[in-house]
C-alpha cells in the first residue's frame, strides 16, 4: 500500500513537474488549454499542463526579413531589379498567432508585392534621388497592412537597384556631359569675375599715373627672378616728355624763309632779333 502511494505521489510530482516552462526575456508563450486561447504568458517560468495545454513560442526581437530581388517596371518603362530589407517585431503575440497563419511568411509576402506596386508607379530618376521617401512609403503601407496581424514594421529599405547594361551606359554618357557642363559654366565665371578685376585695375591705373610705374618694377623683379640671360626692360615714354617738348619748341620758334614775289630768290629766314621792335 505504501509503495502505490509513493509512486502515485512521484508519477503526480514528475507530471507537474513536466509542465514547468523558462521563458527568456524578449520571448512570450500563447497558451492554448483545451484548445482556447488563454492570452500569453512570459517571461520567467510558467506552468503548462501536459496533454491539457499547448502553447506557441514568440520572439519580440526585431526581425530583419530580406525581400528577394523583384523584377520591376518603372512608370518609365524601364525595367529593373529591386531588393529590400525590412525590419519588424512582433507587437501584440496573440494576433501574430490567432490572426494570420506564419506572420513571417505573410509580411514577407506583402512586403514584395507592396515593393513591385509601388515602385511600378515610380520614375527611376525618383528611385535613385528620393529613395528616402520611397522607404518611408513603403514602411507606412506595409505597417498599416500589419496592423492587424500584430506586426509593427520599424523599416524598409531599398538595398540594391540593378539596371540593365544599356541604361548603365547611358547614365554615364548624361553624367560625364553634366560634369563637362558644369566645368564649362565654372570656367566662364572665373573669366567673368576676372575681366571685372582687370577692369577695375585699368580704372585705377587711369587715375593714378604712377601705378604703371609700379606695375613696371614688379614685371622686371619677376623676369630676373627666372635666371633669363637676357632682359628686356621697357621704358615708359613718359620719361621722353621733356626732350620731346623742347624739340618742339626749338622747332616752333624758326620760321622757313618764303620766296620773293617776281624773283627765284628765298628771302631770308626770319629770327627772333627781327621780331623784337625797333
């Protein structure tokens, strides 16, 4: 009689203990008993009757789901190959559950389908310019899409854009002509914002005579700074003003002789003695 009390005792000790459950920190349990829904349970340890209870383990780590490349055309019609990745965890443990049959396999799925849809309606000068707009999209329909499910959706993002080779070369061509564009505008306004600067150094040698001097000096300091065997030093006709305004002068004061009416004779010249009055 003893021995069948204490091995019922021990078969009652071994089936509760069978039913004890340790759940880590960032896990969950949905607990079935008898086939209904009992909410969830977690962290720590539970008690799970065996044969009487079930339950189904969820992470609520966030969850990186990489979207397979997806053949896409662009409202352009150009067409690409467009992969993603995106980034969820699990809110609320019984809907992801109760609500949908594999929430990964479920998202995954309307994530690829929401990516080739909206991407459909896109240019693909917008894909590669706003691809940050395009992710904050796609997040906000694929989130409010798993609101249901208990899925919340932190990000997509768009990882690679394979276009096919004949676009590649082409968006080359326009790149290389835009950078030659910009070099060419670039060029025309330093020639521009110089011809300004030498315009105002002209105004300024104008006004003042003696800058041309100065600019003189320094010509001569950089030739001789380059070794050069010979020289060449202008001189400015302004140095020659006095010699050519006395040879004037000199030239203005004697009168050519003019010949006399009725004879071959030329009268003689006329200087500055037969001028002074008498």
């Amino acid at each position: 009689m003893g021995d069948a009390l204490l091995a019922i005792l021990a078969a009652v000790g071994l089936y509760l203990f069978s039913g004890l459950r340790v759940l880590r920190e960032y896990e969950r349990a949905v607990y079935f008993f008898l086939g209904r829904s009992w909410g969830s349970k977690g962290p720590g340890l539970i008690y799970l009757p065996s044969l009487f209870a079930q339950m189904q383990k969820v992470s609520l780590r966030v969850m990186a789901v990489d979207i397979p490349p997806q053949d896409v055309i662009t409202r352009d019609n150009i067409s690409i190959k467009v992969n993603a990745v995106l980034y969820m965890r699990v809110q609320d443990p019984v809907k992801a559950v109760l609500g949908v049959e594999n929430y990964l396999y479920a998202t995954s799925q309307l994530a690829q389908t929401t990516l080739r849809s909206m991407l459909g309606e896109t240019e693909l000068d917008e894909l590669l310019a706003n691809r940050e707009k395009i992710n904050s999209i796609l997040r906000q329909i694929i989130d409010q899409r798993t609101a249901d499910w208990g899925i919340e959706v932190s990000a997509v993002e768009v990882k690679d854009v394979d276009l096919p080779p004949e676009m590649k070369r082409a968006m080359a061509r326009q790149a290389e002509a835009e950078r030659e564009r910009r070099a060419k505008i670039i060029n025309a306004e330093g020639e521009f914002q110089a011809s300004e600067k030498l315009a105002l150094a002209a105004a300024v040698i104008g006004r003042e005579p003696a800058a041309i001097q100065l600019r003189y000096l320094q010509t001569v300091t950089e030739i001789a700074s380059e070794k050069n065997s010979t020289t060449i030093f202008p001189i400015p006709i302004d140095l020659f003003k006095g010699l050519l305004h006395a040879v004037s002068r000199r030239g203005d004061s004697t009168v050519p002789a003019l010949p006399a009416r009725g004879s071959g004779k030329a009268l003689p010249p006329v200087t500055d003695k037969d001028k002074a009055p008498a």
